[in-house]
C-alpha cells in the first residue's frame, strides 16, 4: 500500500512540474487588457524590442577592453661552437588615452485605444439603430391595423416600411464598423492572445479631459520617447567627438617581459607606442563635429514638432468636446423630445406622416452625431496622450 501512495505522488508530482499549457486566446477584452497585451504581443513591437537588444549587445561589445599580446622568441639557437640560445616571452596590454522603443510602444498604445473606441461607437450605434428599428415596426402595427380599418391609406403605411431601409442600413453600417474596428484591435494587440469572437468589455461614457497648455509642454518635452531618443543621439554624437579627439593621441602598449638566457632568468619591462607623425585624426574630428551640429538641429526641430503636436492636439480636444457638449445636452434632448410628441400626436391623428418622418429622421441623425462627436472626443484624448507621451489620468 505505501508504495503505491508513493507511486502515486510520484505522478501527481512529475504532472505538476511538466510544461505549463499555452494560455487562452482572450473572450473579453477591456481597455487595460488590450494595452497589455498588445505591449507584451504586438509583431512590430516586439521586431523593435530584439533590434534593442541587438543595440545594446553592440554597446557591450564596443565598451570592452582590448585583448593582451603575447609574442615569443628564440634567439642565438646554437649553430656553432659558442651559441647559447635566448628566450623571450612578452605580455602586452594595451591603454587607449582619450534610447526608439518607447515611441514604437507610444504608437501601438495609441491604435489600440483608437481601435477599442472605435469597436464602443459602434456597438453604441448599433444599439441606436436597432431601438429605432423597434419604435418603427411597434408604429406599422399599429398603423396596419389602421389601414385595414380604413382610417389611414395604404401609401401612408408604405411610406413607414420604406423609412425601415434607412434604420436596417444604420445597423448594417454599424455591424461592418464593428467587424472592422476588431478585426483592428486584434491586429494591433495580439492575433495569438485574441480570440476571434471576442467581446469587448467598456464604456463609451464621457471624462473631462483638460489640462493647460504650459503644463502639456512641460511633459511632451520631459516624456515624449521620440525627443529623448534625440537627446541621445545628440550624446552619442557628443561622445563621437571626444572619441575621434582621443584616436588622434597615440595607444601605449606597457609591456612585461621574461627572458632566459642559457641558464639565466632574467625580468624585463618596458613599453611600445606607434609613431603618428602624419595622421592626426583631422579629417574623423571634423566629421563628428558636423555630425554634432546636424543632431542638434534635428533635435530643436523634434522639439518644435512635440511642441506643435500637443498644441495642435489640444486644438482638436476643445473643438470635440464643444461640440459634444453642445449636442448631448442641447440638440439631442430637444430632437428626442420633438420625435416623441410628434410619435404621440401622430398616432392619434394629430399630425401628418411627413411631419412624423421629419421628427423621426432628425433625432436619427441628432443621435447619431452625438455618438460620432463622443467618439471624435475620446479620439481627440487618445491622440493628445499621445501627443504628450503619457496618460493624462483623470
């Protein structure tokens, strides 16, 4: 009995220890999980992440020190009667006097909240198809019957079915929207982590975004990747020069050096150094420093473009939410209530069906701009972010 427990054990134990099965594709996505795993998944994020590490081992290698020499010699090996043979060993070694990544990820970060808030607009809009879709069909019932009665003509009814192809094109539009923007959102986060029916999990609802203008500057030019990956190319530039100025001075070779002659053992040192008297590094001096002035112009102008992109970034925020703004709490309630006193008045004879479909079809477009400017809002916050180089919390 005990050695079948153990045997046991041993089995549940080898099961525990054996690879780890391969994740789930992802059913439901938020926001937070589509950022993750797009900056863990992306194809193109993760190209530029080995092109780092590439980098990075080239550093390594050029920040190493130089290899030691080692050289031998015999010499006055005999040949005649009196020769005694020489042998030298010596051991020189030689002293020499004298970040893109992130904005891959900015961008990537970017299409994904562009695309996830796409799939949001669309799913809103399909839902503001489809209840105009209902409110329409409960009408021709009720209108049927009318016509059958008498008390309304059949081209009236057929003016109400044909106003249903507008309402069933709205929800195709917003059905093809969604199939799109997800087919994006896969893309940019991870085909490999997604599922392909997926669910997105969030809400299209609204945040004040504000900030001034001198503190947005103020990050973009402490955050933004794409300017520090200019200052370091501006630094490296920099130490290009310093470089070149120490390649014009000359390498000294200390040296160590054993040497047995016949039965003597004697200890030497000393050094070498190469004699440059023509070559001063003129010419690689001169090149480094204009290439030291070209970086700096390339930097002033990326911080004249971050500059520019938040400002112009902002410009775009305050329009959106404008006109947001004045949609959602001005036009839209009005042209809601409009349609619903003309749907009452309508169905009780009060008002005529051109006068129904004129109420009918401005709050379909009242609606469906708001949903547009909501989503022309969150767009104008992504970019913004991205203008600045981070989120801007809120």
């Amino acid at each position: 009995m005990i050695w079948m427990i153990v045997l046991l054990l041993s089995f549940v134990a080898a099961r525990g220890t054996g690879p780890a099965s391969a994740e789930e594709p992802l059913t439901s996505l938020t926001l937070e999980d589509a950022i993750g795993v797009a900056t863990r998944e992306n194809l193109v994020l993760r190209a530029k992440e080995s092109e780092y590490r590439s980098v990075k081992a080239n550093e390594i290698t050029a920040g190493l020190r130089p290899n030691p020499t080692a050289s031998y010699l015999a010499e006055q090996i005999p040949g005649g009667t009196f020769a005694t043979t020489q042998y030298t060993v010596a051991l020189g070694q030689t002293i020499e006097t004298g970040g893109k990544l992130a904005e891959v990820r900015r961008q990537v970060i970017f299409q994904v909240k562009q695309a996830f808030t796409s799939v949001l607009v669309g799913q809103a809009t399909l839902a503001v198809a489809e209840q105009n879709l209902k409110t329409l069909d409960d009408l021709e019932r009720i209108q049927r019957v009318r016509a059958e009665k008498g008390d309304i003509s059949e081209l009236e009814l057929l003016r109400i079915q044909v106003q249903r192809f507008t309402l069933e094109r709205d929800a195709a539009d917003a059905r093809q929207a969604i199939r799109a923007a997800k087919i994006a959102l896969r893309a940019a986060a991870g085909v490999d982590r997604i599922a392909e029916d997926y669910e997105i999990v969030g809400d299209l609802g609204y945040r004040e975004v504000s900030a001034a203008a001198a503190e947005l500057h103020r990050l973009a030019l402490a955050t933004r990747p794409d300017l520090r990956a200019a200052d370091a190319a501006r630094d490296k530039a920099r130490a290009d020069v310093d470089l070149a100025r120490a390649n014009a001075w000359w390498d000294v070779t200390p040296q160590l050096e054993y040497q047995r002659i016949g039965d003597d053992n004697t200890i030497g040192l000393g050094f070498s150094i190469p004699i440059r008297i023509f070559d001063r590094n003129q010419g690689e001096i001169a090149r480094t420093q204009a290439e030291v002035q070209r970086v700096n112009a390339l930097r002033e102008q990326a911080r004249v473009q971050v500059l520019s992109e938040v400002d112009t970034a902002l410009a775009v925020l305050q329009a959106a939410r404008e006109k947001l703004v004045v949609l959602r709490d001005t036009y839209l309630p009005k042209a809601t209530r409009v349609r619903d006193t003309v749907e009452f008045a309508y169905t009780r004879g009060g008002v005529s069906l051109l006068d129904f479909l004129d109420a009918q079809r401005t709050y379909r477009e009242t609606a469906l701009q708001q949903l547009r400017a909501l989503g022309e809002y969150w767009g104008a916050v992504y970019q913004l972010e991205a203008a600045v180089g981070g989120s801007l919390g809120g």
